[in-house]
C-alpha cells in the first residue's frame, strides 16, 4: 500500500506533539524542579491507566500515554535546559570581570549575522579559567569581530579553540513571559584570527560539513562581488542554495522582512520540499521505482539538510519529509497531519528549548493554517470561478497568515499584512532563483571567469526580487502593534488550534470565529495612552544610549531612540520596537532626534519604517551625516513631515508642550553635534523636565547667559553623564528633585562620571540610571511625582 496522506487516517502524533509541549512548557517556566517523589506517583498513575485501558480498549490507554509524554518533555525540559542554563548562569556572573577563559569544542553550525559580528554556537568539550577547569554545560555563543572572515577560520562541525572574556549578555528578561530562562554564556573575540582550528568535522556527517564549506569558500573566491548588486546577487545563492546568510546585506534582509517575505530569504521548509518535490519528479519512473524513488528522495532530503547548515527549518521540513517517505517506505501510510505531529514530537524531546524558537512556532501554525484554513478557503475561491492554480495560492497564504499572526505580533511585534499579497508573487520569483542557482552551480564552482557569467541572469533575478519587494513595501501595510500579554497570546493560539482539530463542526466554527474575532483585536489596537489626568516621561533600557518616551492621556511624544555604532546591526527592529510594543506605545503624535548621534538616532530609523509619526522635530542646524541620512530617509519614504526647531520655538504634540531652549544662534569649534543638540524642556502636569541631548559645557554656559528657564523637577542628565557636561553652574540653575541617566552598563567609557554624580548628590537630586535600574519611569498625577519601576530591573527583581 503506497498511497498516503489520506484525510481520514488518523494522527495520533499531534495531541503526542502537544502533550509534550504542554510538559516543556511546564519544565521551561517552573522556578524550581519539580519534586521526583510526585514525578514518579504521575508516572505509575499513568502506567496504570495505560494499561488498564491496553486490557480492556477505553480513552485510559490514550490519556495514559499523553500524561506519560507530557512528563516525559517536562523532565526533558529540565535535564537538557532550565537546569543547564540556570547553573552556567550562576557559574559565568561568578566570574570576575575581564576574565580570560579557554573554551574548547565544537562549531555546532554556520556563523551567523549579528550586524557586523558574526556568531557562532559551540557545543562545550572544556572550559579552563587559568588553571581552573568549570564544568560549564554549554553551547557557548561565540561572537566574533574584525574583518578577518569567520569561515575562513573554521566551520560547522569542526573542532576549535577560542580565548577570551566568558560572560552573560546584557539581555532583559520579558516580564510578560512565564519563561525566565538566563542566557547562553558569550564568549566575544575581536577577531576570527583568534579562533584556533583545531581539526576538521569528523564523524558521521563530516563529509557533508567539508563538502559545505568547500563549496562556501569557493563561490566566495570565484565571486568577490564588486558591486552592491553582484554581491546580494552572490549573498542569495549562497543563503537559497546552501543556508548561508551571513553575507546578506542589511537592504536585502530589510526588503525580504518589510515585503512580509522574510521565511523565503534562506534554505527554509519551502526550499526543501521544493527540492524534495522536484526531484521526486525528475527520477523516471519506468526505470527507477516507487519506493526506490522514496528511498532517494529520503536520503537525498537528509544530506541536504545537513548540506545546508542543519538550521531549524531545514530540519524540521527534513524530518517531516522523512516520516512521511519513511512510512510510505515501510508501507504504513500516514496522515498529513501525522508527519507534521511526528516531527514535532521527535524534536521537542531531544531539544525541548525550540519551544521558545519563534522560527519552530511560526512553521507549524503556517502548516496548521495551511491544511485548516488554506484548503476550505481555496475551495471556496475555485466555486467563485478562480482558476484553480490562483484560488490554491491565495488560499494557501491566507491560511498561513491567519495562523502565524498570533507569533508575529508576540514575538516580532509588526504584522506585515503586505505578506498577503506580496507571498503570491515573491515565492514563485525565489523559487526560479533557486533553479537558476542550482543550473548554474557548476559554473559558479568553476574559476571567476565562468562564475561572472553565470552571476549575470542570477542578479538579474536577484534585482527582480529586490524590487518588487520594494513596491509592495511602498503600500505601507505593516502594522506595529502593542505586544498582546502572553496569555491572550496563548488564548489566540488555542482558538486557531480548536478551529483544526477533529471537533464538532460547530464548536470549531465558533472556534475560527472567535480566533479571528481575537486576532482582528490583537492587530487593530490603538496604542495606549497613560490613565485620564497623569503623564508619563519612561526610560527605555536602550543600553549605551537615550531613548525618552513621554505620554499624555491622547497621546506619545519619543526623544530619541538609541541605537549603535554598527551600522549593520538593525537596533531599532532588535531593540527599541520590542521596548515600545511592551510600553503600549505604537502611535506617535511626534519623533525627536536631539542630534545625529548613532547612540541617539539610530533606533529611530527603524521605528519611522513601520509606525505612524506625526512629525520628526531635529535641531535646526543638524550637519549631515550618516546617521542623519537614515532618519531623513526612513522618514521621507514614510511621507513623514520633517521639521527643524530652534531656541524660542515650542511644539505641543498630545498635550505635552515641548519648550525648545537650545540649539541658540551660536556655533561651537568643538563637539559641534553634541553642543547643537536639542535641549527640550516638557511640561507634565504641573510639573517640568528638562531634556538636554547631549549637551555639553560650552551649550550649557550659553543656555544659562541667554537666561533660558532652566529650572526643573526632572533632569535628563546630559551626556549619559559624562563629566564634560552637567557642570556646577548649569545643575544650580536646574535644581532638580530627580536625574535620570541613559546609560549602557559596563560601558567603555566610564559613564556615568563619579564626579558628575558627586555633583548630583550634592544637589539633592534623587538619581536614576538604566544600568542599574533598567527601564524606569516618573509618573505625574494631581503633580505628584511617583517613580514606575519595570518588573526585571538589571541585578534581578527589586
């Protein structure tokens, strides 16, 4: 019996699969292990039931077995993860700072992209601290800079070396998440040069990882890429045919995300069944037989999954392939919907940490979506009289973006409703890309020459894609949505999970209902304002940076918005989004830059691409830079007005009546952005605060000899409190009841200056600071000034 995927098989794999997840879930969140004595009375409860219902057939034996494997991924849980983590937290945050530490083992996988960093997990065969030995668990990220190419340094599976720092990141823990797992141990190198290969990838799948790299290494030689357009043309190939996406420039992977197509931009499950199809197809079928073809097929789907760097998607679309060919294989045909239940069964056990994997939730909601909503909704398009091949698309997508909304506005925060339309188009182009790449493989691999020749129709293609992702970009249908709570997500979840599974008709009709009821809430939601009659002025913990944001009861005001010196690193998606999404803050009546500093204006390019602004205010006399060209552009490509304020004018955006006291008519020989910075002072409710940039001694002087009314409740201390700014003079005309200080911790220039907050103490001024205190906030009510704390402060809970 060959034939499979029969609608009425059945599929006992998915409430396995969920039983599981229920169990690591429960293993991921809980603060303490479970007590084995309980463990163990669950575990024979279970066994008796089981077998109660073994000898005589009742629902016993199914629950029994479900109980067993939600146990089963809540030891899981705890062995391979939590307990883990929690113990090479406590061991790494020991260690003094500036430690050198030598860590030995195993690239598990490609290097990936961090910005301009590439990262790489190691899985742990030793760590010394001097003589010292700790029985680190591991995997450990290795983050490397320089411009020395981590690939030619080692690869996946190879054995390597590194010395260096071994520390925690500076990661805040989501205090809407149940799950409060520390991070991996970091382990940051300056240079790829200071990765020591110690041998090649050995074992079983050794030749697939040499076979990988040589093939990376050689593409790389044969085609340095001389231009922008060669090298995406060359960074696709290389990410479609084999996974390798470090070389994808920040515009591709910017078009990809903002076009709503961000799953076809590597090897994906999309790649791999395509492929898998393609050459289930191409096998002759008078020569090579059924189950010999499904044998191929098999095997062929295994190698490329190791081939093409073992990333999660890969593999879950190769097991899934693999369970349903293996099936056909041993002639017990299954259900869709048990290969799909299978595969998620088999990979919750040996890594129950992919729970907390976007990418793993994202793939089968999608492929839930698919059957449960795509198939109906296809049909339904075909009795309208849609060609067959049109109504299968547009169902499919439908299907799968009702599905994934739930992780998209949890985790990522931004609804690309784009990817409605845009996936019709973008997947059919990435999929020819793909074929091109494959026909052109023996030219690319074979000296420069050929290889260029063989890059003309594939940047061709790659220009292609590029740019009609860029016209569905331009339709703005993105939406920054505030972060919905873990449980309505959780709720949304299960809706659309009631919607699929083998329930009464009508129950999962309310289901779908409801869920869509939900999710129409979710996306629409307007952003939240503070409570009737108070105002808001809320640090965001942007690290080495300011980013202010102000609230009123109609509406918010953002001053400034962090950001970092690599101009790779995409801060705002990564960091200032997710901030703002948690605050509730998605809408605002207006943006300021108090000066193009990376630090300070990075962020705000990446929130003017997806949120609605009223106006961007900059200081009048800005000089362009490059920080400067990418606000202004993010905002003109959003029809953003672009105002420019000086000393003397004032805005009044939400009801919060920004004063503008600097910059003033002078020039400055030195610090020229720092001391040109926008100097706002904000009216809050009977109360003041004064925003002061990055303003330094000099602009100070002059704010105090123009007599700008400087006196106010709050300081925003200048400068991250750098000693070359907040002098005696300027803090006596101020005279603050509270400071505030945006600063990153550990930070490589000594900020805050102990003498800064010397003068601080001297003045009364009750100080507040993001490195320590994390994200923080004042609230005004009946002018009352009352500090707002967040739940994770850095350090622990307060």
């Amino acid at each position: 019996m060959r034939l499979s995927w029969g609608d009425g098989a059945p599929s006992p794999a998915v409430p396995a699969a969920l039983a599981a997840a229920s169990g690591v879930g429960l293993g991921l969140a809980m603060p303490v292990p479970p007590l084995a004595g309980g463990l163990l009375a669950l575990v024979l409860a279970s066994l008796a039931a089981a077998a109660a219902g073994a000898v005589r057939p009742s629902r016993l034996l199914g629950s029994g077995l479900l109980v067993l494997l939600g146990v089963a991924g809540l030891v899981q849980a705890r062995r391979l993860v939590t307990d883990p983590r929690h113990a090479d937290a406590a061991l790494v945050s020991a260690l003094p700072e500036g430690n050198v530490c030598e860590v030995t083992g195993r690239l598990q996988g490609p290097w990936r992209a961090s910005g301009s960093l590439r990262v790489a997990d190691l899985e742990v065969e030793s760590v010394r601290n001097g003589e010292r030995v700790l029985p680190v668990a591991g995997p450990v990220r290795l983050v490397v800079g320089g411009r020395t190419s981590a690939d030619e340094a080692a690869g996946a599976g190879e054995r390597v070396r590194a010395r260096g720092e071994l520390r925690l990141p500076d990661v805040s823990a989501d205090p809407r998440s149940p799950f409060r797992l520390p991070p991996r141990p970091r382990l940051a190198l300056k240079s790829a040069l200071q990765v020591e290969r110690l041998g090649p990838a050995t074992g079983l799948l050794g030749p697939v990882h040499r076979a990988h790299r040589a093939l990376l290494l050689q593409i790389r030689r044969n085609l340095p890429g001389d231009g922008d357009e060669d090298r995406t043309a060359r960074a696709l190939v290389l990410a479609l045919l084999i996974g390798e996406t470090a070389d994808l420039p920040p515009r591709a992977v910017t078009a990809f995300r903002d076009g709503g197509a961000a799953h076809v931009l590597a090897v994906s499950g999309l790649q791999v069944a395509f492929l898998a199809l393609l050459l289930h197809r191409l096998l002759p079928t008078r020569l090579v037989s059924l189950g010999s073809r499904d044998a191929i097929v098999l095997a062929a789907t295994a190698c490329y999954a190791v081939f093409a760097g073992g990333s999660p998607p890969v593999v879950r679309a190769a097991l899934t392939i693999g369970v349903y060919l293996g099936a056909r294989l041993l002639g017990r045909p299954v259900a869709a919907w048990q290969a799909v239940g299978a595969s998620a069964l088999v990979l919750l056990l040996l890594d129950p940490g992919v729970l907390l994997d976007a990418g793993f939730l994202l793939t089968y909601s999608a492929v839930a979506g698919l059957s449960a909503f795509g198939v109906p909704l296809s049909a339904a398009l075909r009795r309208t009289g849609l060609p067959a091949w049109a109504a299968g698309a547009a169902g499919a997508t439908a299907g799968a973006e009702l599905a994934v909304l739930p992780v998209q506005a949890y985790a990522f925060h931004v609804v690309p409703l784009v990817g409605l339309a845009s996936n019709l188009v973008v997947v059919p182009l990435s999929l020819l890309f793909l074929l091109a790449a494959l026909a052109l493989l023996p030219a690319l691999l074979l000296g420069p020459v050929p290889a260029s020749a063989a890059l003309v129709p594939l940047r061709l293609l790659s220009d292609g894609l590029l740019f009609t992702l860029d016209l569905f970009d331009r339709l703005g249908a993105l939406r920054f949505v505030p972060a919905p709570s873990w449980g309505l997500s959780v709720l949304l979840g299960l809706l659309l999970a009631g919607a699929v599974v083998p329930l009464p008709r009508r129950l999962r009709a309310a289901s779908l209902a409801a869920a869509l009821a939900l999710g129409l809430f979710v996306v629409a939601r307007p952003s939240t304002p503070a409570a009737p009659g108070t105002h808001e002025l809320l640090a965001l913990d942007v690290g080495q940076g300011d980013a202010w944001l102000l609230r009123s009861g109609t509406g918010a005001v953002l001053v400034d918005g962090g950001g970092s010196h690599d101009a790779e690193y995409e801060f705002g998606r990564l960091r200032l989004l997710p901030l703002l999404s948690r605050a509730g803050a998605v809408r605002f009546e207006a943006v300021a830059l108090t000066h193009p500093h990376p630090d300070h204006g990075r962020g705000l390019a990446g929130l003017l691409a997806v949120a609605p602004v009223g106006q961007l205010a900059i200081p009048r006399g800005a000089e362009r830079n490059e920080v400067l060209d990418e606000v202004l552009q993010a905002a003109a490509r959003r029809a953003v007005p672009i105002e420019r304020y000086g000393a003397g004018e004032s805005l009044a955006p939400s009801g919060i009546r920004l004063d503008v006291l600097h910059p003033g008519p002078g020039a400055y020989w030195r610090a020229r952005a720092n001391n040109g910075s926008l100097v706002l002072r904000a009216s809050l409710g009977g109360r003041t605060a004064l925003l002061t940039g990055d303003v330094e001694a000099a602009a100070e002087a002059d704010l105090a000899s123009r007599g700008a009314p400087l006196r106010a409740d709050v300081l925003k201390v200048a400068h991250h409190g750098s000693g070359t700014s907040t002098t005696p003079g300027f803090l006596s005309r101020v005279a603050p009841r509270v400071a505030l200080v945006g600063v990153g911790r550990r930070n490589r220039f000594g900020h805050p200056s102990p003498a800064v907050l010397s003068r601080l103490s001297e003045a009364g001024a009750k100080v507040l600071r993001t490195d320590r205190d994390g994200g923080f906030g004042l609230l005004v009510r009946q002018g009352r000034l009352l500090p707002l704390f967040s739940e994770d402060p850095p350090g622990g809970p307060r």
